[in-house]
C-alpha cells in the first residue's frame, strides 16, 4: 500500500522524487505555503491579507538576508575578498526589495489599516527575531533589545548565540588587521577590543584604502558595499517611519512601544560609523 502523501509535506516531496517527477508546487510547499495567511479579523478583512502577506515576505527576506551575511562572514574570514563581497552585493539588492515593499503597504489607506489593527494586539514588528538577529549580524549589538522582546526560548537562544558570535563588523575588522592596516603591533589574526565602536585606527586604515584605491581594490568594494548595505537599512527605516505615522499618526504600538516617536529613534543607527566618517577626512591634511 502506498503512503497517505500529505501535500506540501516531507513525505510528499520524497515521494515525488523517487516515484513521480516532481513538480513545481512539490519542491516549493506550494500549498503549505499559501495557507499560512490566517486572518485573525471576522468577517476577513480585505487589506489584512495583505499584511499577512507582505510581512511574511520579509520574513523570508530576513532569511536570505542572513544565509548570506553569514557565507560572505565565512568567506571573509578565510580572505576570499571578491566572493564575500558578491554575496553582500546581492544582500544589497534584497534591501532595495525591502525599501519598495514599503510602497505596497501604503495603498492602504488608515481606515482600512484600523479596521484589524486592534486584533493584532500584542504583537508588533518589534518582536520580529529575524530583523534583530540581522542587526546584530551586522554589527549593532544591543543587548537590551532581549529585555523586552517577548519570544519563544529557541528564539532567544539565537538572539544571544548572535550577541557572542563575530558581527560582520568585527570580520571586517579582523580583515583589515590581516592586511596589516590594524593599530601598530597587532597580531595578524587579532580581531582589536572594542570593534564595534569609533576608533582612530579604523578610521586610518579606511583612509589609506581610499586614498590608495589600487593598492586595496577588493576591500575598496567590499568598504563601498558595507557602506550600501548600512544606507539601504537607514532607507528602509526612514521609509517605514512614515509608512507607520501615515498609517496611525502618533498613535502607540501595537507592542505598546511609543509608535513613531521610538522608530524615529533608531534612523541614526549605523553598523559601520567609520565609513561615514572617513568622508570627512578624504582630502584633508592628516
């Protein structure tokens, strides 16, 4: 007797593949996947689809986003410059996805939005682990973030295995330490003390690689896609600022977070300050 497939699942795609030619909706869980958008509004609510379906998408982003940053980290690491810096290219790419898909969500209009806003409560963006684990990925660690974020244990398991593990950050540092741009008498493979902050000797280095474009071409790219990577976030969260208060005004979060007035508070974040300051200093007299 044959098995009971179960489309979309383990056993079904397994199935396909040893005695059916498999198919499109069998590789990608086609039907698992489009009944994931569950409304919590009754009757359904038409824009809450739209919601749903917008932020699972980046969630799936979110997922990319991190399968690559951490094969460019590796990459990085074993000083495979060009291959670690395509990836965050395409990271790039993804982030321009994410900044249009802002776009979508303002077709609704604030009625709308309210009309099921109330049965989200508690939940909020905020609590989005994949969002935070990006961030620290890249560099902006801030360990009170798990305070008041409210998620499963296995979440926040992740959440501090990225607060201990190198940020691409710290890799980048590391790299220029390697190539002998560090602070003088560093081990070539020390990663210094204090990476995420503003020191004087990252911000040398920065200088010597863009004065002397030749010399260091591949981490002149990799600089310039690490300094892309960091706009395109600030872009995005300039973009969902406004997208929020045209959406709800002053209101308060759906998390209980003060809405637009704490999302203001994170546009100046930067995961790497010294590719912005080394701006200033290019042309300049040391």
């Amino acid at each position: 007797m044959r098995p009971e497939r179960r489309p979309g699942s383990a056993a079904a795609l397994s199935f396909c593949m040893a005695d059916e030619p498999l198919t499109y909706g069998a590789y990608l869980r086609v039907p698992e996947l489009l009944g994931l958008q569950q409304s919590l509004s009754s009757p359904a609510h038409h824009d809450e689809a739209l919601f749903i379906i917008i932020h699972q998408v980046y969630e799936l982003w979110f997922k990319l986003i991190l399968h690559e940053t951490d094969t460019a980290a590796g990459e990085l690491e074993a000083d495979r410059v060009y291959e670690g810096t395509r990836l965050l290219r395409r990271v790039v790419e993804i982030q321009r996805l994410l900044i249009q898909q802002v776009r979508i969500l303002e077709t609704m209009r604030p009625q709308d939005f309210l009309g099921f806003r109330y049965h989200l409560n508690p939940a909020s963006g905020f609590q989005s682990i994949q969002f935070r684990e990006v961030e620290f990925r890249l560099g902006l660690k801030n360990p009170g973030v798990l305070d008041h974020l409210v998620c499963e244990p296995a979440e926040r398991r992740r959440l501090e295995a990225r607060l201990a593990a190198p940020s691409v950050s710290d890799v980048f540092d590391a790299l220029l330490v390697r190539r002998g741009l560090g602070p003088p008498g560093a081990p070539a493979q020390a990663v210094p003390s204090g990476t995420s902050g503003e020191e004087d000797w990252r911000l040398e280095a920065l200088v010597r690689i863009y004065d002397q474009p030749e010399a260091q071409a591949d981490l002149l790219a990799l600089c310039e896609v690490l300094i892309e990577i960091d706009e395109c976030l600030s872009l995005w969260r300039a973009h969902h600022v406004q997208m929020v208060e045209r959406m709800i005004g002053s209101k308060r979060g759906t998390g209980g977070s003060a809405g637009v007035g704490y999302l203001q508070t994170t546009l100046p974040k930067r995961a790497f300050p010294d590719l912005w300051r080394v701006r200033t200093r290019l042309g300049q007299e040391p």
